[in-house]
C-alpha cells in the first residue's frame, strides 16, 4: 500500500530492500500548511521504474472522509435519537445541553430510537477505531511518529471496543447491563481523551507543531470539563443527577469537535492512500 500527500505517494515499507531494489523517502515542508514528500527509489527492472513515474495517479483514497463521516455518524445518531424519543413521548421536550433533561443512553432506549442508535452507533464504533489506526500512519508521514504516537491505535481500537460494549448493553434491564453500560461509556470517555492527548504531544514534533498545540489545549479543557463534573458530584450528591446529563452531552460533543478538527488537519496535510499491489518476483 502507498501512502501519499499532496498526489505524491510514498510506499509505506519504507526503508526496505529486496530482490526488486531499495526505496526511501525524505519529508520536506514546502509552506505553513503543506508538505511534499522527495521520492527516491533505486529499482532493479524496466516494470518497478514504471511504478516510480506512476506514483501520482489520482486513485486514491481521502483519509479525510474517514474522519468526518466517523464524527457526522456519532452526532448525527445520538441528536437523531434523541429527537424520535422525543416524538414517541418516551422522554419530554428540552434541550439536553442544559440541565435536567435526558441522558444520551435514554435517548436510545426505546421505539424506534432504540434501533437507530444501535444503527448508527455499531458503524461508527468501527470507523473511530480506524480513525485511530490510521493516526499512526499519519504521524508517521510527518515524520512524527513518536513513542506516544505508537500506542495510538491499542487506545483507539480498544476505546473503540469499549463504545461498541456499551451500544450493545444499551435498551436491557439488570445489573449486569448497567455495570456494561458504565464500564462502556467511562472507558470509552477515558480512553478517547487519553488518544487525542498522545496525538497532540506527537504533533507538536512535527511541521504541525501549532496544531498539535491547540490540540492538547482542547484535550485540556475535556479533562477540565471532566474534572469539574466529578467535584460538583462529590459536592451536590443526589441534586448533581440534575446536571450529570447535561455535562455528559458537552463531553461527547467536544471530543467529537477534536475529531472534526483532526479531519480537517489530514485535508489540509492531503493524507490518502493509494491501494498498490507489487507483483511477485
């Protein structure tokens, strides 16, 4: 498979010899926003020189896409729920970014809401985990692909595994359910959080250091967010069930604003993939 920025691919195993010669590349920045990639390759036959002068074909895939239908699913599905709910009389009017009205679990609890959330969710569970796979081959065409940056797909796949566990245990009753819809929304609030900070710190060693920044800022503000949630908690005991709703609509919807961001970060940067199939020797 090739990897490509700005119509020109690089082979993801890179650094690699063998019978049909050696390939390299080297990443430059060419401007604040963009980067180019010099190919440099040493081919052993008239057939793998055609496949450098190919190298900027337009059959490639937008990572881009990716991302943002990953983030237009989720929003879209938990506010589509929300409002069916609504309609069906299984929960009242208002507004769920406020205090005192419905979580986003009771939202896709009933009627026909209780299909479309597990519609939308299970998809977009699958989409977020390879989001996050897809990070670190990102990272890695920046030339930054850091320690941190390495253990972003294990703590995206499993925050991924996570929501799909919660989804699942969503709309059955019992004590075992509940303890699954916990355990599945806490990890998968915690565990998103903690990808989008080690993609942030391994931006700012990249050409995008400025983005990386105000990445990690933005990750800041959840846990803050995060933070005050558990005080008020611990401070207003029953009485905080009137604001737990509210505060978990925020999170979502903020992590949910990180992934449009980084969205944006791979149109600008051109991240594609280009399918490629090397003929055996």
């Amino acid at each position: 498979m090739l990897l490509c920025l700005s119509k020109t691919c690089i082979i993801l195993s890179a650094n690699t010899r063998s019978a049909q010669g050696r390939c390299d590349y080297q990443l430059i920045t060419t401007g604040a926003n963009s980067l180019a990639v010099v190919y440099r390759a040493t081919l052993s036959n008239k057939d793998h020189l055609k496949l450098a002068t190919d190298m900027t074909t337009d059959r490639y895939l937008r990572c881009c896409h990716l991302a943002y239908g990953a983030a237009a699913v989720s929003l879209l599905t938990i506010h589509l729920s929300f409002l069916v709910s609504v309609s069906q009389g299984y929960i009242d009017g208002c507004s769920p970014y406020w205090s005192d009205c419905s979580s986003i679990s009771r939202s896709g609890r009933h009627g026909l809401a209780y299909f479309i959330f597990k519609g939308g969710m299970l998809p977009a569970a699958l989409l977020l985990g390879l989001f996050w796979q897809l990070n670190r081959l990102w990272l890695g065409s920046l030339a930054a692909d850091s320690a941190a940056g390495r253990y972003l797909p294990a703590v995206g796949w499993t925050a991924s595994l996570a929501l799909l566990i919660y989804t699942l245990a969503l709309g059955h009753s019992g004590d075992t359910f509940y303890l699954l819809r916990r355990f599945g929304v806490v990890t998968f609030l915690g565990l998103s959080l903690i990808a989008f900070a080690l993609l942030a710190g391994a931006l700012r060693r990249s050409p995008l250091k400025w983005h990386g920044s105000l990445l990690g800022r933005g990750s800041a503000a959840i846990l803050g967010l995060a933070l005050i949630s558990l005080v008020l908690d611990a401070l207003l005991g029953d009485d905080y069930e009137q604001l737990e709703n509210a505060f978990e609509w925020w999170l979502v919807l903020l992590l949910l604003v990180q992934l449009l961001w980084v969205a944006r970060l791979w149109q600008l940067t051109a991240f594609t993939l280009t399918p490629h199939s090397r003929p055996r020797s």
